[in-house]
C-alpha cells in the first residue's frame, strides 16, 4: 500500500486539512478501521487507476470498518467544518456516520488521473478558491470558533466556547445540530479523542484525560477499541494512527 497526503495552501487552510491518496497495489484486500477524528471528506475511487465514483461523507462518531480491494486507489480531500457552509453550502447532518454519492462531473473530479505525486491539486485548490469566493457572508464568530476549536483540540467546556465568542450555549448547539448532525459536546469529545492517537500511537495510554478510566471509557466509545489496542495497532489497521510519523 502507497499512502500519501499533502496540507493545502495558505488561502484553503481554514477549510481544508489536506489532500490524500492510497493505492492498494498489491494482489490482496487492505482492510483498515477508519477512527472518529472531526474532520469529513470527498473520495474519488479508481478501479485499477480508471476512475468509478465521487462520494462525500459525513462526520463520524463511530468507527468504520473499509476493505480495499487489489488494483484500486482513492483520492481525497479532507475537510474542516467551515468547508460545510463556506464550500458546499449546505448540511451534512443528513451525513452523520454514512456518506451519499456526487455527480461525476462534480468540480470535474471524474476527470482527474490518480497519481502519487498528487499533481491534481492545484487544479483543485483553483476550483475551491472559486468556491469560496463566491459567499460573500463569512461569519466571523464562527470562524472564530472553529480556530477555538483547532486550538484546544476540544480539551475545553461548552461554555468555554460560548464565552469567547459571544455566542450562547445553546444557539451553537442549535447549528452544530443543524449543520453537522451533532452537539458541540460530542464534537469537542470526538476531537479529543482524535487528538490523543499521537500520545497512544508512543504508548502514552492517559494523553491529555484526568484519569485512566475516563480514558479508556472515552476512547472505546469513540473506536471501539481500547487505547491498548489502537497502540499495538496489529496489521497497522488502524491508518490514522500507522501514519503519524515516528517522532
């Protein structure tokens, strides 16, 4: 298995984590446990580097179990919160553990050719820069939020949130409800779960919770699986964790 991943340029930051692509070459199934992590995206698949379908998905706050089949690659990018209003410009609550297939011809992507280099992306930055620049309304508050958010990685209160960016409590649930499919609690959760794969990935089995307990109650709901589990990693099922480098 080839897997590569590129951040996106300085205009795309806020709405985009990075671009990524895997390719099974081998003659056997990749089966790998995708964990929760905060983030949603759009996958192209290839068959044998021919391209198939486009889907988007929703955020996840269960663990997915996916099997790659011999000769087949994916392409994807990777989103941030703000992409949902900013980009797409509309709810992806519908989306919430599961995904929906896109036309072919959306942003062109049935047109890309897979490759390791990821040389498809500034095409693709070019095309969601426009995006962007179509919405005029940026909400500074919520803009403001979401680097909270990054920032703390959801190590912080509901009202934490509220606070700094003078917004009630319950109107931020309200559109994390609406917009995401999800409370900002359970949000914050799924971050801080995310957040400790690098601490579990070297064996750190507390990260940043307050007890052991807590800890392992959290990250099972989260993965299904204990912190000892996802450090041993067996096969390097777990991907999100195989690919944080050995530092």
């Amino acid at each position: 298995m080839t897997y590569n991943q590129q951040a996106s340029n300085a205009i795309l930051k806020e709405y985009i984590r990075c671009f990524w692509c895997l390719d099974n070459n081998s003659s056997e199934n990749l089966n790998y446990t995708i964990l929760p992590d905060g983030f949603f995206d759009i996958i192209v698949r290839f068959d044998n580097y021919k391209y198939q379908s486009t889907v988007l998905t929703g955020l996840y706050t269960k663990e997915v179990e996916v099997v790659i089949a011999p000769n087949h690659q994916l392409f994807g990018i990777q989103f941030k919160l703000p992409a949902v209003e900013y980009i797409f410009n509309e709810s992806i609550a519908p989306l919430l553990n599961a995904e929906k297939k896109l036309p072919d011809a959306f942003w062109n992507l049935n047109s890309l050719c897979f490759s390791k280099s990821l040389n498809n992306i500034d095409t693709l930055s070019s095309i969601l820069s426009q995006e962007i620049n179509k919405k005029n309304n940026l909400d500074d508050r919520k803009l403001h939020l979401f680097r909270l958010l990054s920032q703390t990685k959801g190590n912080e209160s509901v009202s934490y949130f509220a606070d700094n960016v003078f917004w009630s409590s319950r109107q931020i649930n309200r559109y994390f409800n609406k917009m995401f499919g999800l409370s900002l609690k359970n949000y914050c959760n799924i971050l801080r779960c995310s957040a400790s794969f690098k601490d579990i990935k070297k064996g750190d089995l507390l990260s940043n919770y307050y007890d052991r307990s807590h800890f392992n109650k959290e990250i099972k709901k989260y993965t299904n699986y204990t912190p000892k589990n996802l450090s041993n990693n067996k096969n390097d099922r777990f991907l999100q964790i195989s690919i944080i480098p050995n530092k």
